[in-house]
C-alpha cells in the first residue's frame, strides 16, 4: 500500500526521491587538518575514554565477587526497576508529543507556532534542580496543589509519578528537536499528494508522513531514552532518595559514593556506562541503515 500511494505520487506529480548528498571534505593544509583531528581525538580520550576505563577499573578493582554483590544488591535492583519504570513511561509519552509537536510545526502555519518552539526548548535552558523544585512547588505538601493532593490521598512528589513528571520535562525537547528539522526536509509535497489522490489525514500520516522520517523518530527515542535513564538532578528533588523505594541508577550511584563504599558506585556505574555504549552503538547502527537506504 505504501509503495502504490508513493509510486503514483512519483508517476503523477513528478516526485524524486530525496537523498542525503555526501559533504565534500574541505581542501586546505594537511598540517592544519592533522592538527585538527589530534586535538579532537586527545580531547575524546582525556575527556571521554579515560573516565570510562577508570569507571570499570574501580568497579572490577577488588574482584568479580565484590561486584557481582553490588549489582545483586536488593536497593541496587530496586533502582534498575524503577529506572526502567520511569524510562517506559517518560519515553512513549515523549516520542508521541515529539511526532505531533513537529508534525504541526514543519507542516502547518498556525499562531504561537515560534511559543511553541520557545516551551519545547525551555528544558534545555532551566537547571533540571530548579524543573525539580518547580514540581515540589506545585505538587508538594505546601505548593499550589499540595492540600488537595494530600485530602485525595494522592502522592506525586517523593514517590514514582513525581519522578515520571520530572524526567518527562527533562526529555521533553528531544524528540521533537530530531524530528523538526528532517520534516521541514521533507516538505509538504507527498502529503499534499496523498490528499489529492484521496488518501485521509490519518492514512496519509501512517504511509507518507511516519516512513520518511522514521530514523529521524528512532534517533530521537534512543536520546530520550538515554537522557531519561541518566536524569538525576531533577529525580533527586523530586525523589526523596529513600533506598529500595524512590532511587534511581544515578541516585543509587551518589548514594553509595556518599557511603564511601570501595566498590559498589562504579560496579552500579557500569550499568549506566553499558547504557551509553549501546545507546552509541545503536545510533551508529541506525545512521548506517539510514545511508543505505538513502
């Protein structure tokens, strides 16, 4: 179905595929180039690749046995819960505002689009403490919405909605950032088509719209997910940080590290690491799928 709406499309108005053309390097220096590039890679490997190696160094510095107990630990897995609870509900609710908030913002001219895109950037101009305490001020036990929450016996701050509501302000903008550009790319041409030939508005999203900028969706998820995962400044306001109860892995890891413990903070700390390195690897693996099929 999909090929016959975007192949009578193409016969009937014209339509060429539109591919990503590859950058032509810049001519000039080899010294300057060869300067360049050293000083990108000393800066990945003192900056990046070194606190990663320390990271599990530490964690595997006294032994396979002392690591093994830190991850068995019944806080520590009660943390990598409630990271994946919060993660699995942040995330779907992000990717469906992100597809919807771009939608209308590359296809459609209304008023309060450039609002739009100043509330969608708001999470990456506010510290996520003070997004935290926003919520503590609205949701506490004394904000605007504390005493009717507490008569209705509704716990949303220092418990997982509170930690939800703040990693979905955090992850807010990354979908919809991904997505906004490879729309306005796309241009409204093939929908317009799609509408021409009879093809609805729902129809027209599910087979024009979402296949042409599905990479665009997956790249957009897999930084939400990571940055949910990672959250911690705004989860700690909001948490209470009760161990076994509303920490997450980073707040797991600040704990333990305040304890002093060896070990247990950098064996928790690997988690978060593997986290990074296949959110790296599966983005490298989408991006070559994408140039493929390009």
């Amino acid at each position: 179905m999909v090929g016959e709406i975007r192949g009578t499309m193409n016969i009937r108005f014209g339509f060429k595929s539109r591919t990503r053309a590859e950058p032509k390097p810049l001519e000039g220096s080899l010294a300057v180039r060869w300067a360049l590039i050293l000083a990108a890679v000393l800066f990945s490997v003192v900056f990046l690749l070194l606190p990663l190696i320390n990271v599990f160094a530490q964690a595997f510095a006294y032994g396979w046995n002392v690591y093994w107990a830190a991850l068995k630990d019944p806080d520590t897995a009660s943390a990598v819960r409630l990271t994946l609870i919060v993660a699995g509900i942040s995330v779907p609710l992000n990717a469906v505002f992100g597809l919807a908030a771009s939608w209308a913002i590359a296809k459609f001219e209304f008023r309060g689009k450039t609002l739009l895109l100043t509330l969608i950037d708001l999470p990456f101009a506010i510290s996520p403490v003070v997004a935290g305490l926003l919520f503590v001020l609205l949701f506490g036990a004394g904000g605007l919405l504390g005493p009717w929450l507490q008569a209705h016996h509704v716990r949303i701050i220092f418990a997982a909605p509170g930690m939800v509501l703040a990693t979905i302000f955090v992850t807010f903008p990354y979908v919809a950032r991904e997505l906004i550009p490879v729309m306005r790319q796309q241009g409204r041409e093939q929908e317009e088509a799609a509408l021409i030939l009879g093809a609805g508005g729902w129809k027209t999203f599910w087979l024009v719209t979402l296949p042409s900028v599905k990479w665009g969706l997956f790249y957009g998820i897999i930084l939400c997910n990571a940055r949910a995962m990672g959250e911690f400044g705004a989860v700690w306001v909001v948490s209470g940080h009760v161990a076994g109860e509303t920490d997450t892995l980073p707040l797991r890891v600040e704990k333990l590290y305040n304890e002093f413990d060896p070990a247990a903070p950098f064996a928790v700390a690997t988690l978060l690491a593997f986290l990074a390195l296949a959110t790296m690897a599966l983005k490298a693996f989408l991006d070559w799928k994408s140039r493929r099929e390009s």
